[in-house]
C-alpha cells in the first residue's frame, strides 16, 4: 500500500500538468440616474388653443426639468421601438407603454442616438442612456421629453 502511494505521488509530482492561479480584478460602477420617471411624473396640462386640433392639453415641465435642459443626465427604462428608424424610452415595457393607453405621456421619452446611430435593439430591452436632456412645451406633435445625443451605458438582455 505504501508503495502504491509513493507511485502515485511522484505521478502526480512530474505531471506535465500546470496548475496556474489567475487573479481576476472586476470594477463594477454603478450609475444612478439623474433624470427619474418620478420627476418626469410632476408635469401639469395647461388647456389653449390649437390652430389644428383646436383645443389641448399642453404640459407644463415643473423647474427641477428647465434647469436640466441641455445637460447630461442618466436615465434607465424600457427600449420601445417606434418604427424602423426611432425608439423610446418607456417607464413600462410595451404592454404596458403610454400607446396602449395604460400610462401618460409623460412615462416615455424620445431617443436620437450619438452620431445618428441606429443600434439594433429589442423591444422591452432595460437600458440606461447617458444624453443630453430637451424638454418641448410647444409641439403636441413631439415627445414631451428627449434625450439626445445617447449612449448605451449598460443593457439587459
């Protein structure tokens, strides 16, 4: 038995195997975002006049918003594509998106992509975008809430 035991040990020891520790270093970063679906959520409706659709309900962006036009803020939701060439940014996934009725406009907002990009995305992707933040007050033929310029931060599959 013993000598079974020294054979196997020296096998063991001249081995051509090589065993080798690989030190893996991951940083994670987490990014908070800067523009929440709560904040966009604290807009109120003025009634005026249209010279097409007669009277509607334009949005009045709360002051918190106005001091974030045209600055970079992170934002996270749902990837919701519009047609073949836009998408936006839902508070909710799609079955539960501001054009089935379900929410207000204010739980979605447009996305133009850096340098025209047009990623491939699917439908109910969770993302974060890092952008520059526009609001609209005047156009009811536009998102009330843009960002622009965006870059994937990170997705979930």
């Amino acid at each position: 038995l013993s000598l079974a035991l020294v054979v196997f040990i020296s096998t063991m020891r001249f081995s051509d195997r090589t065993n080798s520790i690989v030190k893996v270093s991951t940083k994670t970063s987490v990014i908070a975002d800067t523009l929440t679906w709560k904040l966009l959520g604290d807009i109120k409706y003025v009634r005026k006049k249209h010279a097409t659709y007669g009277e509607v309900e334009f949005p009045q962006v709360n002051m918190k918003l106005k001091m974030m036009q045209k600055k970079t803020v992170f934002m996270s939701g749902f990837i919701v594509p519009i047609d073949n060439k836009n998408y936006a940014l839902s508070k909710n996934v799609f079955a539960a998106c501001f054009f089935c009725g379900k929410s207000g406009p204010e739980t979605i907002a447009g996305i133009k992509f850096k340098g025209g990009a047009f990623p491939k995305l699917k439908t109910d992707t969770y993302v974060t975008l890092k952008g520059t933040f526009r609001y609209n007050e005047t156009d009811v033929e536009d998102w009330i809430c843009h960002i622009e310029d965006a870059v994937i931060i990170s997705q979930s599959k």
